[in-house]
C-alpha cells in the first residue's frame, strides 16, 4: 500500500517544530477508482484530523502530491499520468488542486482550509533539511517509488516561463522514475525486470523503468521472479514451490528486508521468512545462504543505481566538493544495508567527494508545511 501521511505542523517563530502525525492507508479500490473517491477520502482523511486536533482557526495547507504534474503555479498544477499502482479516472490532465479544493466543497462544512502550496515530496523532503542546511541542493525519495529533485540556477533552465528577473535559482523536480522509459537502460536489464513488467496486475508496462529496478514497490517482486527460476531448475527447496514464490507480490519488498538483517553469513532472519511467511518445510542452511545472496544481489544494484542518478545530478550542478543530499523513504530508512551499500557506491564513483547523506524526518510532509509557512508569510508582506 501507498501510505498517506496527513502531517500538520505548528510552527512559531523562534521554536522548534511541533508536528502530530495521522498516517492513513489508501486502499486498492480507492487507488483505481475515480478522481472524486479519491479526492473525497483525502478530504475526509483532512476533516478527521482536524476534528481530531480541535483546531478552529483556519489552517494554510501545504498538499504533498507524489506523481508526475506539470506545475504552473504554487497552487496548481495538472496530472501527467499516474504511477505506481493509482489509476483512478478523470484526474490526468486536471488540475489536481481544483480536485482537492472541490471535494472540501462537497463536506458537510467542516473543513476551513486555504491551499497555499502544490509540492512534490522530492521537494518536500529537499526543503525538510535545506531549512536548516544551506548547503542541502538535492532531495532524494526512496520508498515505495523513487524520485529526485535539485536546485538549478535559473539560467540552465531553457523551459522555465515565469519572470526571469525575479528569480535566481528554481527547484527541478526530475521524474527520474521514468529514466529509462526510452531505452536507455535496456542493456542493464534482466529476464526478471522484463518478467516483472509482464504481469498483468502492473499497469504502467514499459513506464518507470528506473523506479522499478530501484523502489520498494518492487524490489520483493523481483527477488521473487528470480528465486522462482531457481525453484524451477531445482537448485532451491529441491525443486518445491509455495504460493510466496508463484503469486504477484506473495514475496514481500520487507521479506528483503529481513532477510538481510545481521551479518552477510547470518540466515536467522532468512530461515524465520522462509519456514514462517512462506510457509515452508525442511529448508536447508544452503537454501537460506542462495535466497540471501538472490536478495543481497537485488538491493545491491538498486542502492548502485540510485547512486549514480546522486552522483550524476551533483556533478551537474558541481557541487561535488560539498552538498547534502536530503532523503526520505521507507527503503532508505528500513532496510538495514541499503543505505551503507549506496554511500560505498558514491564514493567509488566519485572518490573524495563531500557528498553527505541526511535522513528526513517526514520529509515531504514536514517540507510542504514549512513551503505553506513561507508562502503565507510572503502573502502577508506584500
């Protein structure tokens, strides 16, 4: 499942940020349903909280939106398509802030909010740090998908149509899921991505080539195709299968996980996925030590490749000496190796560097609250 996560922060001058968190689930009917389900439990989930909360002044909104839009204002921006598994009808190409703003229309009256502020969560997850951090340049997602953000100055920007004069520096929000979509990284994929794209539950085939060899949504996914082959050349489990290995996404992205934990030749955590969620009987140590090494070989060439798209974007801005990269996500944070294997593969592409990694705090909710406090304070000066 994708989690949305209704953050609100109270933030006052010379303290320090106080957040309360309300983490809903969006179930799968709701995902691919229609634009105004899903507006509508996003609305719900808003009035709950504030409900919740007792809060009576009306409160700016900064609305965290994780999916490809081309954004033409603060407040307004259009769907291009969907990612991941969401597919609900009538909101590409409509702007997803007239949505949200309509589907409050549709509540009984009790939601007082002001939409200050469309931000993507790479976005979010840059400001999260860049607040504190001024040499923070770039904003990484690396959970259920992936995504990249950096700060460009303006005249490196050909598309930009806004007032020039205004400003120096804009944030680009890469879409870098879709690197890849074009063929550019045909040569470095397996029989086990094509495999994976081929199911007929994944909906967007051929699209987010890099995001699906790199995010939590589909790591287990992959691991699960390739242990698959392996059962059927009879090299695992003496050949038997288990609905773990022959059903689209039985084998979780948190099996990976787990199975990972400890030292490279501990297979506890390996043995306990196996016989416990798999449902498995008479593993051998050596099954375990094969199934490690298939998750280890899949996470390490997702931390790689998330790598180099770091390396790529600092070297583009030539901030190599020095530069924070800011990074939230439920893969970076969870699982226990992905993060020591991504820094190893930095530094082996650019020795030296002064690239420092820095873990968001609920990046792109925290972000976009603190993107609504700066744009209703400018509001007020002018």
């Amino acid at each position: 499942h994708l989690d949305l996560l209704s953050p609100f922060l109270f933030i006052k001058p010379g303290e320090e940020i106080a957040q309360v968190d309300k983490k809903l689930v969006i179930d799968d009917a709701t995902k691919q349903s229609t634009g105004d389900i899903l507006f509508d439990f996003i609305a719900k989930c808003i009035a709950e909280f504030i409900k919740e909360q007792n809060i009576k002044e009306k409160l700016p909104l900064g609305f965290t939106f994780s999916f490809p839009v081309h954004q033409t204002s603060l407040v307004s921006g259009t769907l291009i398509r969907w990612t991941k598994d969401f597919s609900a009808t009538g909101v590409v190409d409509v702007d997803v802030i007239d949505l949200l703003r309509e589907a409050v229309k549709r509540r009984p009256g009790d939601i007082n909010i002001d939409v200050v502020a469309l931000v993507n969560d790479t976005t979010g997850t840059q400001m999260a740090t860049a607040h504190k951090d001024p040499n923070c340049h770039v904003g990484i997602i690396l959970g259920t998908g992936t995504n990249a953000c950096y700060t460009e100055r303006l005249d490196a920007v050909k598309k930009f149509s806004g007032d020039r004069l205004k400003y120096e520096k804009v944030i680009i929000n890469m879409e870098w899921g879709a690197f890849g979509d074009q063929g550019s990284l045909k040569d470095y994929l397996t029989e086990f991505d094509t495999a994976l794209d081929k199911e007929e539950a994944v909906k967007n085939k051929r699209e987010q080539i890099y995001e699906k060899m790199i995010s939590g949504k589909y790591l287990g996914e992959i691991v699960r195709h390739a242990l698959r082959k392996l059962i059927q050349q009879g090299v695992l489990f003496g050949g038997k299968s288990a609905p773990c290995f022959d059903q689209f996404e039985k084998f979780e992205s948190k099996y990976v996980s787990m199975v990972e934990e400890g030292d490279v030749s501990d297979i506890t955590k390996c043995r306990v996925v196996l016989e416990t969620e798999c449902g498995l009987t008479g593993v051998s140590d050596q099954d375990c030590r094969i199934v490690r090494r298939v998750c280890e070989a899949a996470s390490t060439r997702a931390a790689r490749l998330a790598a180099a798209g770091i390396v790529t974007i600092v070297r583009k801005i030539q901030k190599i000496d020095k530069c924070t990269v800011s990074v939230d996500g439920s893969l970076y944070k969870l699982h226990p190796q992905f993060q020591y294997k991504m820094k190893a593969a930095i530094d082996e592409l650019a020795p030296g560097n002064g690239i420092e990694m820095k873990e968001a705090e609920d990046g792109s909710g925290r972000g976009a609250a603190i993107i609504a406090a700066v744009a209703c304070r400018l509001a007020a000066s002018k």
